[in-house]
C-alpha cells in the first residue's frame, strides 16, 4: 500500500479491537469466526472494520427510584 506510513500505527489498536470484539462474541456465546490469514486481513484493509460492543453498563438500569421520607 501507498500509504503504509500512515497505515502501521493503526495496526495494532486495530489488532485490539479485533480480539476485544471475539472475546465478546466468546463470552456471549454467539458465532464466532476464524481469524483471517494475515495476508488477507492486511491486503483487505481488514484494520478499518468497525465494530459495535456491548456496553458493560447497558444492564445496570438507567434511572432508580427513591423512597424520600418526609419526617
């Protein structure tokens, strides 16, 4: 690629996500697919793939409800 210079520094936190993402998909027990060969993952520009993870606090509730006493 032309613009290897400023490809290489996105590698790795691109790497990061990756395994993020599948460890994710391990603990929610869904389907996970096999790596991709490095060449490929490299030549497909697979580092801009975006993903969407789960919140850690999407299952805490948003707003509670709170007993005040007037006393």
């Amino acid at each position: 690629h032309k613009d290897w210079k400023e490809v290489v520094p996105l590698l790795m936190p691109a790497l990061d996500r990756e395994v993020k993402h599948r460890n994710q998909l391990i603990s929610s027990e869904k389907f996970e697919p096999n790596w991709k060969n490095l060449k490929t993952w490299l030549n497909q520009r697979c580092w801009e793939q975006e993903y969407t993870f789960e919140n850690e606090f999407s299952k805490v509730p948003q707003s509670i409800k709170v007993k005040v006493s007037t006393e």
